[in-house]
C-alpha cells in the first residue's frame, strides 16, 4: 500500500490492481483512488485513463479527488486535450469541479501553449462560482506568454486585481515574458516594488529578453543584476 502511496513504482501499483481484480478479490473506490493518485505523482497519464476504465467495468463511480489526480497526470504529461475531457466528466458525473480541477487542466494547456483554452477554463471557473485564486490566473497567464499575448496577459492582471487577487512573482514574470517590448517589460519589472513583491533573477532574465537588439539596455540590466544579491544565470548571458 506504501507503493500505492508515493507513486515511485506506478508499474508496481499497476501490477497490484491487476493481481487483485484477477483474483476476483473486492476492489473499493479507495483502492482505485490510491492507485490513480500513484499515476499521477509518477506522471502516467495512460495508466490513470486506464485505471478510470477499470473502475467503471467493475460499476464503480470515480469521485472528485480521482477525477482531480487524473487531471493532474494529464497536466504533468502536458495532455491537455484528456485533462479539457475529464474536466468535462465532472458535469455528467453530477459533481462540481474545485479550484483544483480547473488550476491542474489550466497548467495542461498552458504547458502545451494552448493559452485560448487556459483563458476560457479561468472564464468558466468563474461562471461555476468556484473560488478562483492566483494560482489559475498564474496558469492563464503563463500560457499567454507562450505566445506573447500581451493584451490579454495584461488584461489578466487587471481582472486580477479588480477581484482582490493579489499578484504574485510568478504573475509579474509570466506578465513581464509575455510583454513584447522592452517599455513594458521595464514598467512591469518597476511595479514589483508597488505590489510589495521581490523580483528575481528570472524576473531580469525576463526583461533581458525582451529588450531585443537593444544590446546597451540588456547590458544594463545584466550590471544591476550582477550589483544586486541577486546572481545572473547561465540564461542571463
């Protein structure tokens, strides 16, 4: 049961289940659950898949917390379409998806750049009433910033703060990545200190990158980097 718990051997936890439904041995929710969380701490999204389709065979409903595992496989194996489909299942499962449900699939589609789905999913959060915090609205943006969509990155950020969400360093970076243009990225970079937020070396690398063939600002930025308790990275050069 320890395996089940750490997900460090999901082939194992795997195996297990199989020997138990082979024996024709009773398998209750919580078994299956274990199991799913498993794959999901592991990042195996298709053993997760898997698992949901044995539970249904054996007429068992999976409930909030192993639909909100499952999603969180998907999210770490960048399967955004599967985690946008079991999403959709709380629905016809009768449940009502958490915060959690709509951050993990909102990270799936922002890691594979799909930042028109991360929006409508922080929309749709919304809509359902679920009690949206920073850490959706992180993923939003983030997924913006694959794409460099500024507008709506920064749109975000005002939503945010019409809310009372309070901004975080990932906000302002993921904000600062999607700015295009070095103003921006500057305005950005100075409003850290209003918010009472610490930047940090990704935020400089952020605004490095941004300033293009400005080599002069970029060099600037790079010596208030190297002056400051803050150390450049290998990407800051």
């Amino acid at each position: 049961m320890e395996v089940l718990k750490t997900g460090g051997e999901w082939q194992a936890c795997l195996q297990l289940l199989e020997q138990i439904l082979a024996r024709d041995i009773s398998a209750d929710v919580v078994l299956f659950s274990a199991a799913i969380n498993a794959c999901a701490m592991g990042s195996q999204w298709q053993g997760a898949a898997m698992i949901l389709h044995e539970l249904r065979q054996h007429g068992l409903v999976p409930d909030e917390v192993m639909l909100n595992a499952a999603i969180s496989a998907c999210e770490k194996s960048e399967q955004w379409q599967w985690a946008l489909h079991l999403l959709a299942s709380f629905s016809l499962l009768a449940l009502l998806p958490t915060m959690i449900s709509f951050a993990a699939a909102a990270s799936a589609c922002e890691k594979a750049a799909q930042w028109q789905f991360a929006v409508l999913l922080l929309a749709n959060a919304w809509e359902k009433a679920v009690d949206v915090d920073v850490i959706l609205y992180n993923a939003a943006i983030s997924a913006c910033a694959h794409d460099a969509m500024w507008q709506i990155s920064l749109a975000l950020l005002r939503d945010m703060e019409e809310m009372k969400i309070v901004p975080s360093a990932v906000t302002m970076n993921a904000c600062i990545t999607a700015a295009g243009g070095t103003q921006r990225a500057l305005g950005l970079l100075d409003s850290f200190q209003r918010r009472a937020l610490k930047s940090d070396v990704i935020s400089y690398n952020a605004v490095i990158d941004q300033c293009g063939q400005d080599w002069a600002r970029a060099l600037t930025l790079c010596c208030c980097l190297v002056h400051s308790t803050l150390r450049p990275t290998v990407i800051t050069w």
